[in-house]
C-alpha cells in the first residue's frame, strides 16, 4: 500500500468517525428532526420523525406538518431563512393518523461553511400534546376553585389571578397587589406574602379588602412560595377563603346575644322602675299634706324623697340606654399595664380605708394591643368596685383585691379576683342575664351586663369562678387575632 493512500486514509477515518456519529445521533435523538429548504421540501428527516409524520419524502414540510396545500401563515422557518438566527415556535399540526398534535419546534440556520447565506434550516421539535391537556385541565381547575388564587412577584405585581378574582376585585393582571386589594399606595403592614418571600415559609392571615365594587370583603389568606430553584422564590402564591358572611353572621351573633341581654332586662327594669314610682309618690304625697298642714319639716322630708327617687330614675335610664346602645370600640394600640395602674390608683385610698389590700400584677413582657381604653376602664372599674363590695360584705380580716393582666395562647386576660363573700352557684348562674344586682337599692344591676357588653364589642368573652365564702375571680379573654381583625376593620 502506498503512502499516499495511507495517508488518505489517516484523512477519511475521521471524516467517516464524524459521519458515523453524525447519522447515529441523527436518528437516535428523542426529537422530530428534519432539515428543510429554501423551497419549503423536507430534503432529509429522522427515524422519530417519520414515525410520528409518516413518509416525507418529495413533500412539503407544510404539508407534513399540518396537511396544508400551501405554507403557513407565521412559518418559523420563513423567518429562520430571513434572519438567520435560530428561534423557538409553538404549534399545533397533525401526525400521520390524523390526529391533532401540539409540539415545541427549535428551529436553527445552516450555512455552507464560509458563507453567510442560509441554505437549510434544522427543525427539532418535540410534542408537548400530553403536556397541553394537562395545563388545560389545571387551568380549569385554577379558574374554577372557589376560592381567590394569584400569583405575586417579587414586585408584588400580580402575575396570576383565576376567575373568582378577576370577578371580585377586576381584572388586576400587572397591578399592584395592595392597590388592588386594599386601594393602598403603600405595602400593607404584616404583609403575609412579604413574610413568605422573606422566609420562604407559608403564612396565615385574616384581611379586609375591597372589591371593585367598593364592597368590603373579609378574606383568610395563605401565602405559599413558589421556587425557582434551589432556594431562590421566584414568585408567591395567594389562596384566600371569602369569610364576609361569616363575619356578618359572628356580628348577627353578637348583636342577638346583645339585644337576648336586653330583652331578659326588661322585666327587671319595669320591677325597678315601679319601685322609685311609689318613692315619687310617697314623696308627692308627703309633700303635699306638709303643703296643707304649713309643715316645713314635712315638706322637706318629702322633697328630699322626691328629689332621692328623681336622681335614681335619671342615673337607671342613662345606664340602661348606655348597656341598650350598640356601638363598634374605638379602638387604640394600648399598654393594658396601664389600665391596672390607672384601677389601682383611683380605688387604692377607697379599698385602704375598707381594710382592704389593692393589689396589682402585671406579667412581664406584655405587648401593646388595640383596645377602647375606655372601655376596657370601665369594665375594670365595675369588677373591680364589686370586688371591693364582695370584701366588704365577707366581714373577713386579711381581705384583698388583685388585678392582673397576662399573656395565654396568644390571648390578653385581664383578671380580677377577691377573696370575699363569693357568689353561690344559683346567683352565679344568672348573674349575666338577668337585671340582677346584689347591692339592693344601691346599685342598677347593669354593672356586669356592661362589662360583658364591652368585652363582647372587643371580640372576647368574660368567665367567673366563685365559691361560697372563698372568693370571686372574674376573667376577660381578647384573642389577639380578633383584636387585631378588628382594629384594621376599624381603619
């Protein structure tokens, strides 16, 4: 064998190397390839590609495609040949059984090696038909749950929004989530969806909104990441429940046990008033026959009587119409420390001179919480009164009067305890529903009725533990939560 010929040959092995692994790869990749001309013929095609098209050859590629007799509307490869740079396209055609397909085509330029013109154009496609059903399936499903879903940037752009939403708030694609929401112009404070793109945790949340139709909604909201990779977050998902009947039902519940209190009240009330009825009469009476006799001391005594009688008519009536009035707490972030020390230092002076010790205890570390001061005062006041009473009547040495205030399972609980005559287990029963008072002709029974009135505005609930001759401690639960749903109402 020559040299030359050997070294024809150490030039031809590569060169049939290359095309080895050209037409293996050719045919072996999982794609639909095929190379296309200028004149749109299909002038070679792989295995997977005749499978899936069915014979190619002396055939347009648009008439493989899609079974069309001319070329497409927005043909990829028409634009490859222009340009000259590769592209991705997106459509849909039929295979060789008649059967409508989607696919995925990446389409790139070939040129004669130091030519800048492009002779051919590779197609690669792949079919996504399955894919397609499965995204329609989940589009369904995400516009038709019932329940409000978007998807927010880290822009807090809304990028998503399935069909409960658009019709709730409008269609809101590209907006800002807190101007949709709520028509802020600023980020919401305590944001649920900040939380997550910061932590990459999910989030819970009790929210009011308002829809385009300037309807206040009520919402609970959970906030979930949705990654990018690895640990970055591309983006947040929000699931929010409509809960706007649910909170009107909650206050339909409040206002009826409310207005229940009242009603149980009236018969009390009518007893009460026919009580000071027969001092204004015996008052008049007296009067007028101090009047007939000239009698000075008759007529002041009637007078005192009348006047006596005329105070409590004024005082019931202006209770009554105080505990009848339905009204929302005007609310403030408040230090319930200094509710205590205010109780404590206006009845110390009153309960040292009964005897009696005036104690506080504040837990540590207790946060601010939205409440009505006033409120809340005068709820403290009127327990805190009755507990002085309660030592009063126990006739006990040793007695004392604690207020605290702590934190439980995110709950605030205002207490007030005594160690007096306690309240037996039949008055205990009725104590807050009936117009009911143990301090006889000295009070209006409305004290705790009021209390629990304020206390139910606030969203909490009050609880009493009393024994006989032991003493009497009265609780005021105010989930946080509630507080919290309340004050951004409120605003």
């Amino acid at each position: 064998m020559s040299k030359k010929t050997k070294k024809q040959q150490r030039v031809d092995s590569p060169r049939r190397l290359n095309d080895m692994i050209f037409q293996e790869l050719f045919h072996q990749v999982p794609f639909n390839v095929a190379v296309i001309d200028r004149n749109y013929n299909v002038v070679e095609a792989n295995r997977n590609f005749t499978e899936y098209f069915g014979d190619w050859k002396n055939k347009k590629c648009y008439a493989v495609y899609k079974k069309l007799d001319k070329p497409c509307k927005d043909c990829p490869s028409a634009e490859v040949f222009k340009k000259g740079k590769a592209i991705v396209a997106d459509a849909v055609g039929v295979d060789q059984h008649g059967r409508k397909t989607h696919y995925v085509g990446h389409v790139f330029p070939l040129r004669t090696p130091g030519s800048s013109k492009v002779e051919y154009v590779l197609e690669m496609t792949r079919t996504v038909t399955g894919t397609r059903r499965l995204q329609q399936e989940y589009q369904i499903l995400f516009d038709r749950v019932p329940c409000y879903i978007t998807v927010i940037g880290e822009d807090y752009r809304i990028v998503r929004a399935n069909e409960a939403f658009r019709e709730n708030f409008g269609d809101v694609i590209g907006q800002i989530c807190y101007k949709v929401y709520k028509r802020r112009k600023t980020k919401c404070p305590n944001c649920p969806a900040a939380k997550t793109f910061k932590d990459g945790q999910v989030h819970h949340s009790t929210q009011v909104g308002i829809g385009k139709r300037s309807q206040k909604i009520h919402y609970a909201v959970s906030t979930s990441p949705l990654m990018r990779g690895g640990d970055s977050i591309a983006h947040v998902i929000e699931i929010c429940n409509d809960i706007t009947a649910i909170k009107k039902l909650e206050h339909e519940v409040i206002e009826a046990e409310r207005l229940g209190a009242v009603g149980q009240t009236v018969a009390g009330l009518a007893h009460s008033i026919k009580n000071i009825l027969m001092g204004l009469e015996g008052g008049k009476y007296i009067v007028s026959l101090g009047l007939k006799k000239d009698n000075k001391e008759m007529i002041d005594q009637g007078w005192e009587m009348l006047e006596r009688n005329f105070d409590k008519t004024t005082s019931l009536v202006k209770d009554f119409l105080s505990f009848s009035k339905g009204r929302l707490p005007e609310l403030v972030m408040t230090k319930p420390g200094d509710l205590i020390n205010e109780i404590v230092d206006l009845y110390k002076d009153i309960a040292a001179q009964s005897g009696i010790e005036l104690k506080s205890d504040i837990g540590t570390k207790i946060k601010r919480a939205p409440l009505d001061p006033g409120g809340i005062h005068t709820c403290l006041t009127n327990l805190t009164s009755n507990a002085i009473d309660a030592c009063l009547m126990g006739e006990k040495k040793g007695t004392e009067v604690l207020l605290q205030v702590k934190e439980s399972n995110d709950k605030l609980i205002f207490e007030v305890s005594d160690n007096g005559s306690g309240i037996d287990h039949k008055i205990k029963k009725k104590i807050f529903t009936t117009f009911f008072t143990t301090k006889g002709g000295g009070g209006t029974g409305l004290g705790l009725l009021t209390t629990r009135k304020i206390v139910q505005e606030h969203g909490g609930k009050i609880l009493i533990d009393s024994k006989k001759d032991k003493g009497t401690l009265f609780r005021m639960e105010f989930p946080r939560k509630r507080l919290m749903a309340l004050y951004k109402e409120a605003k």
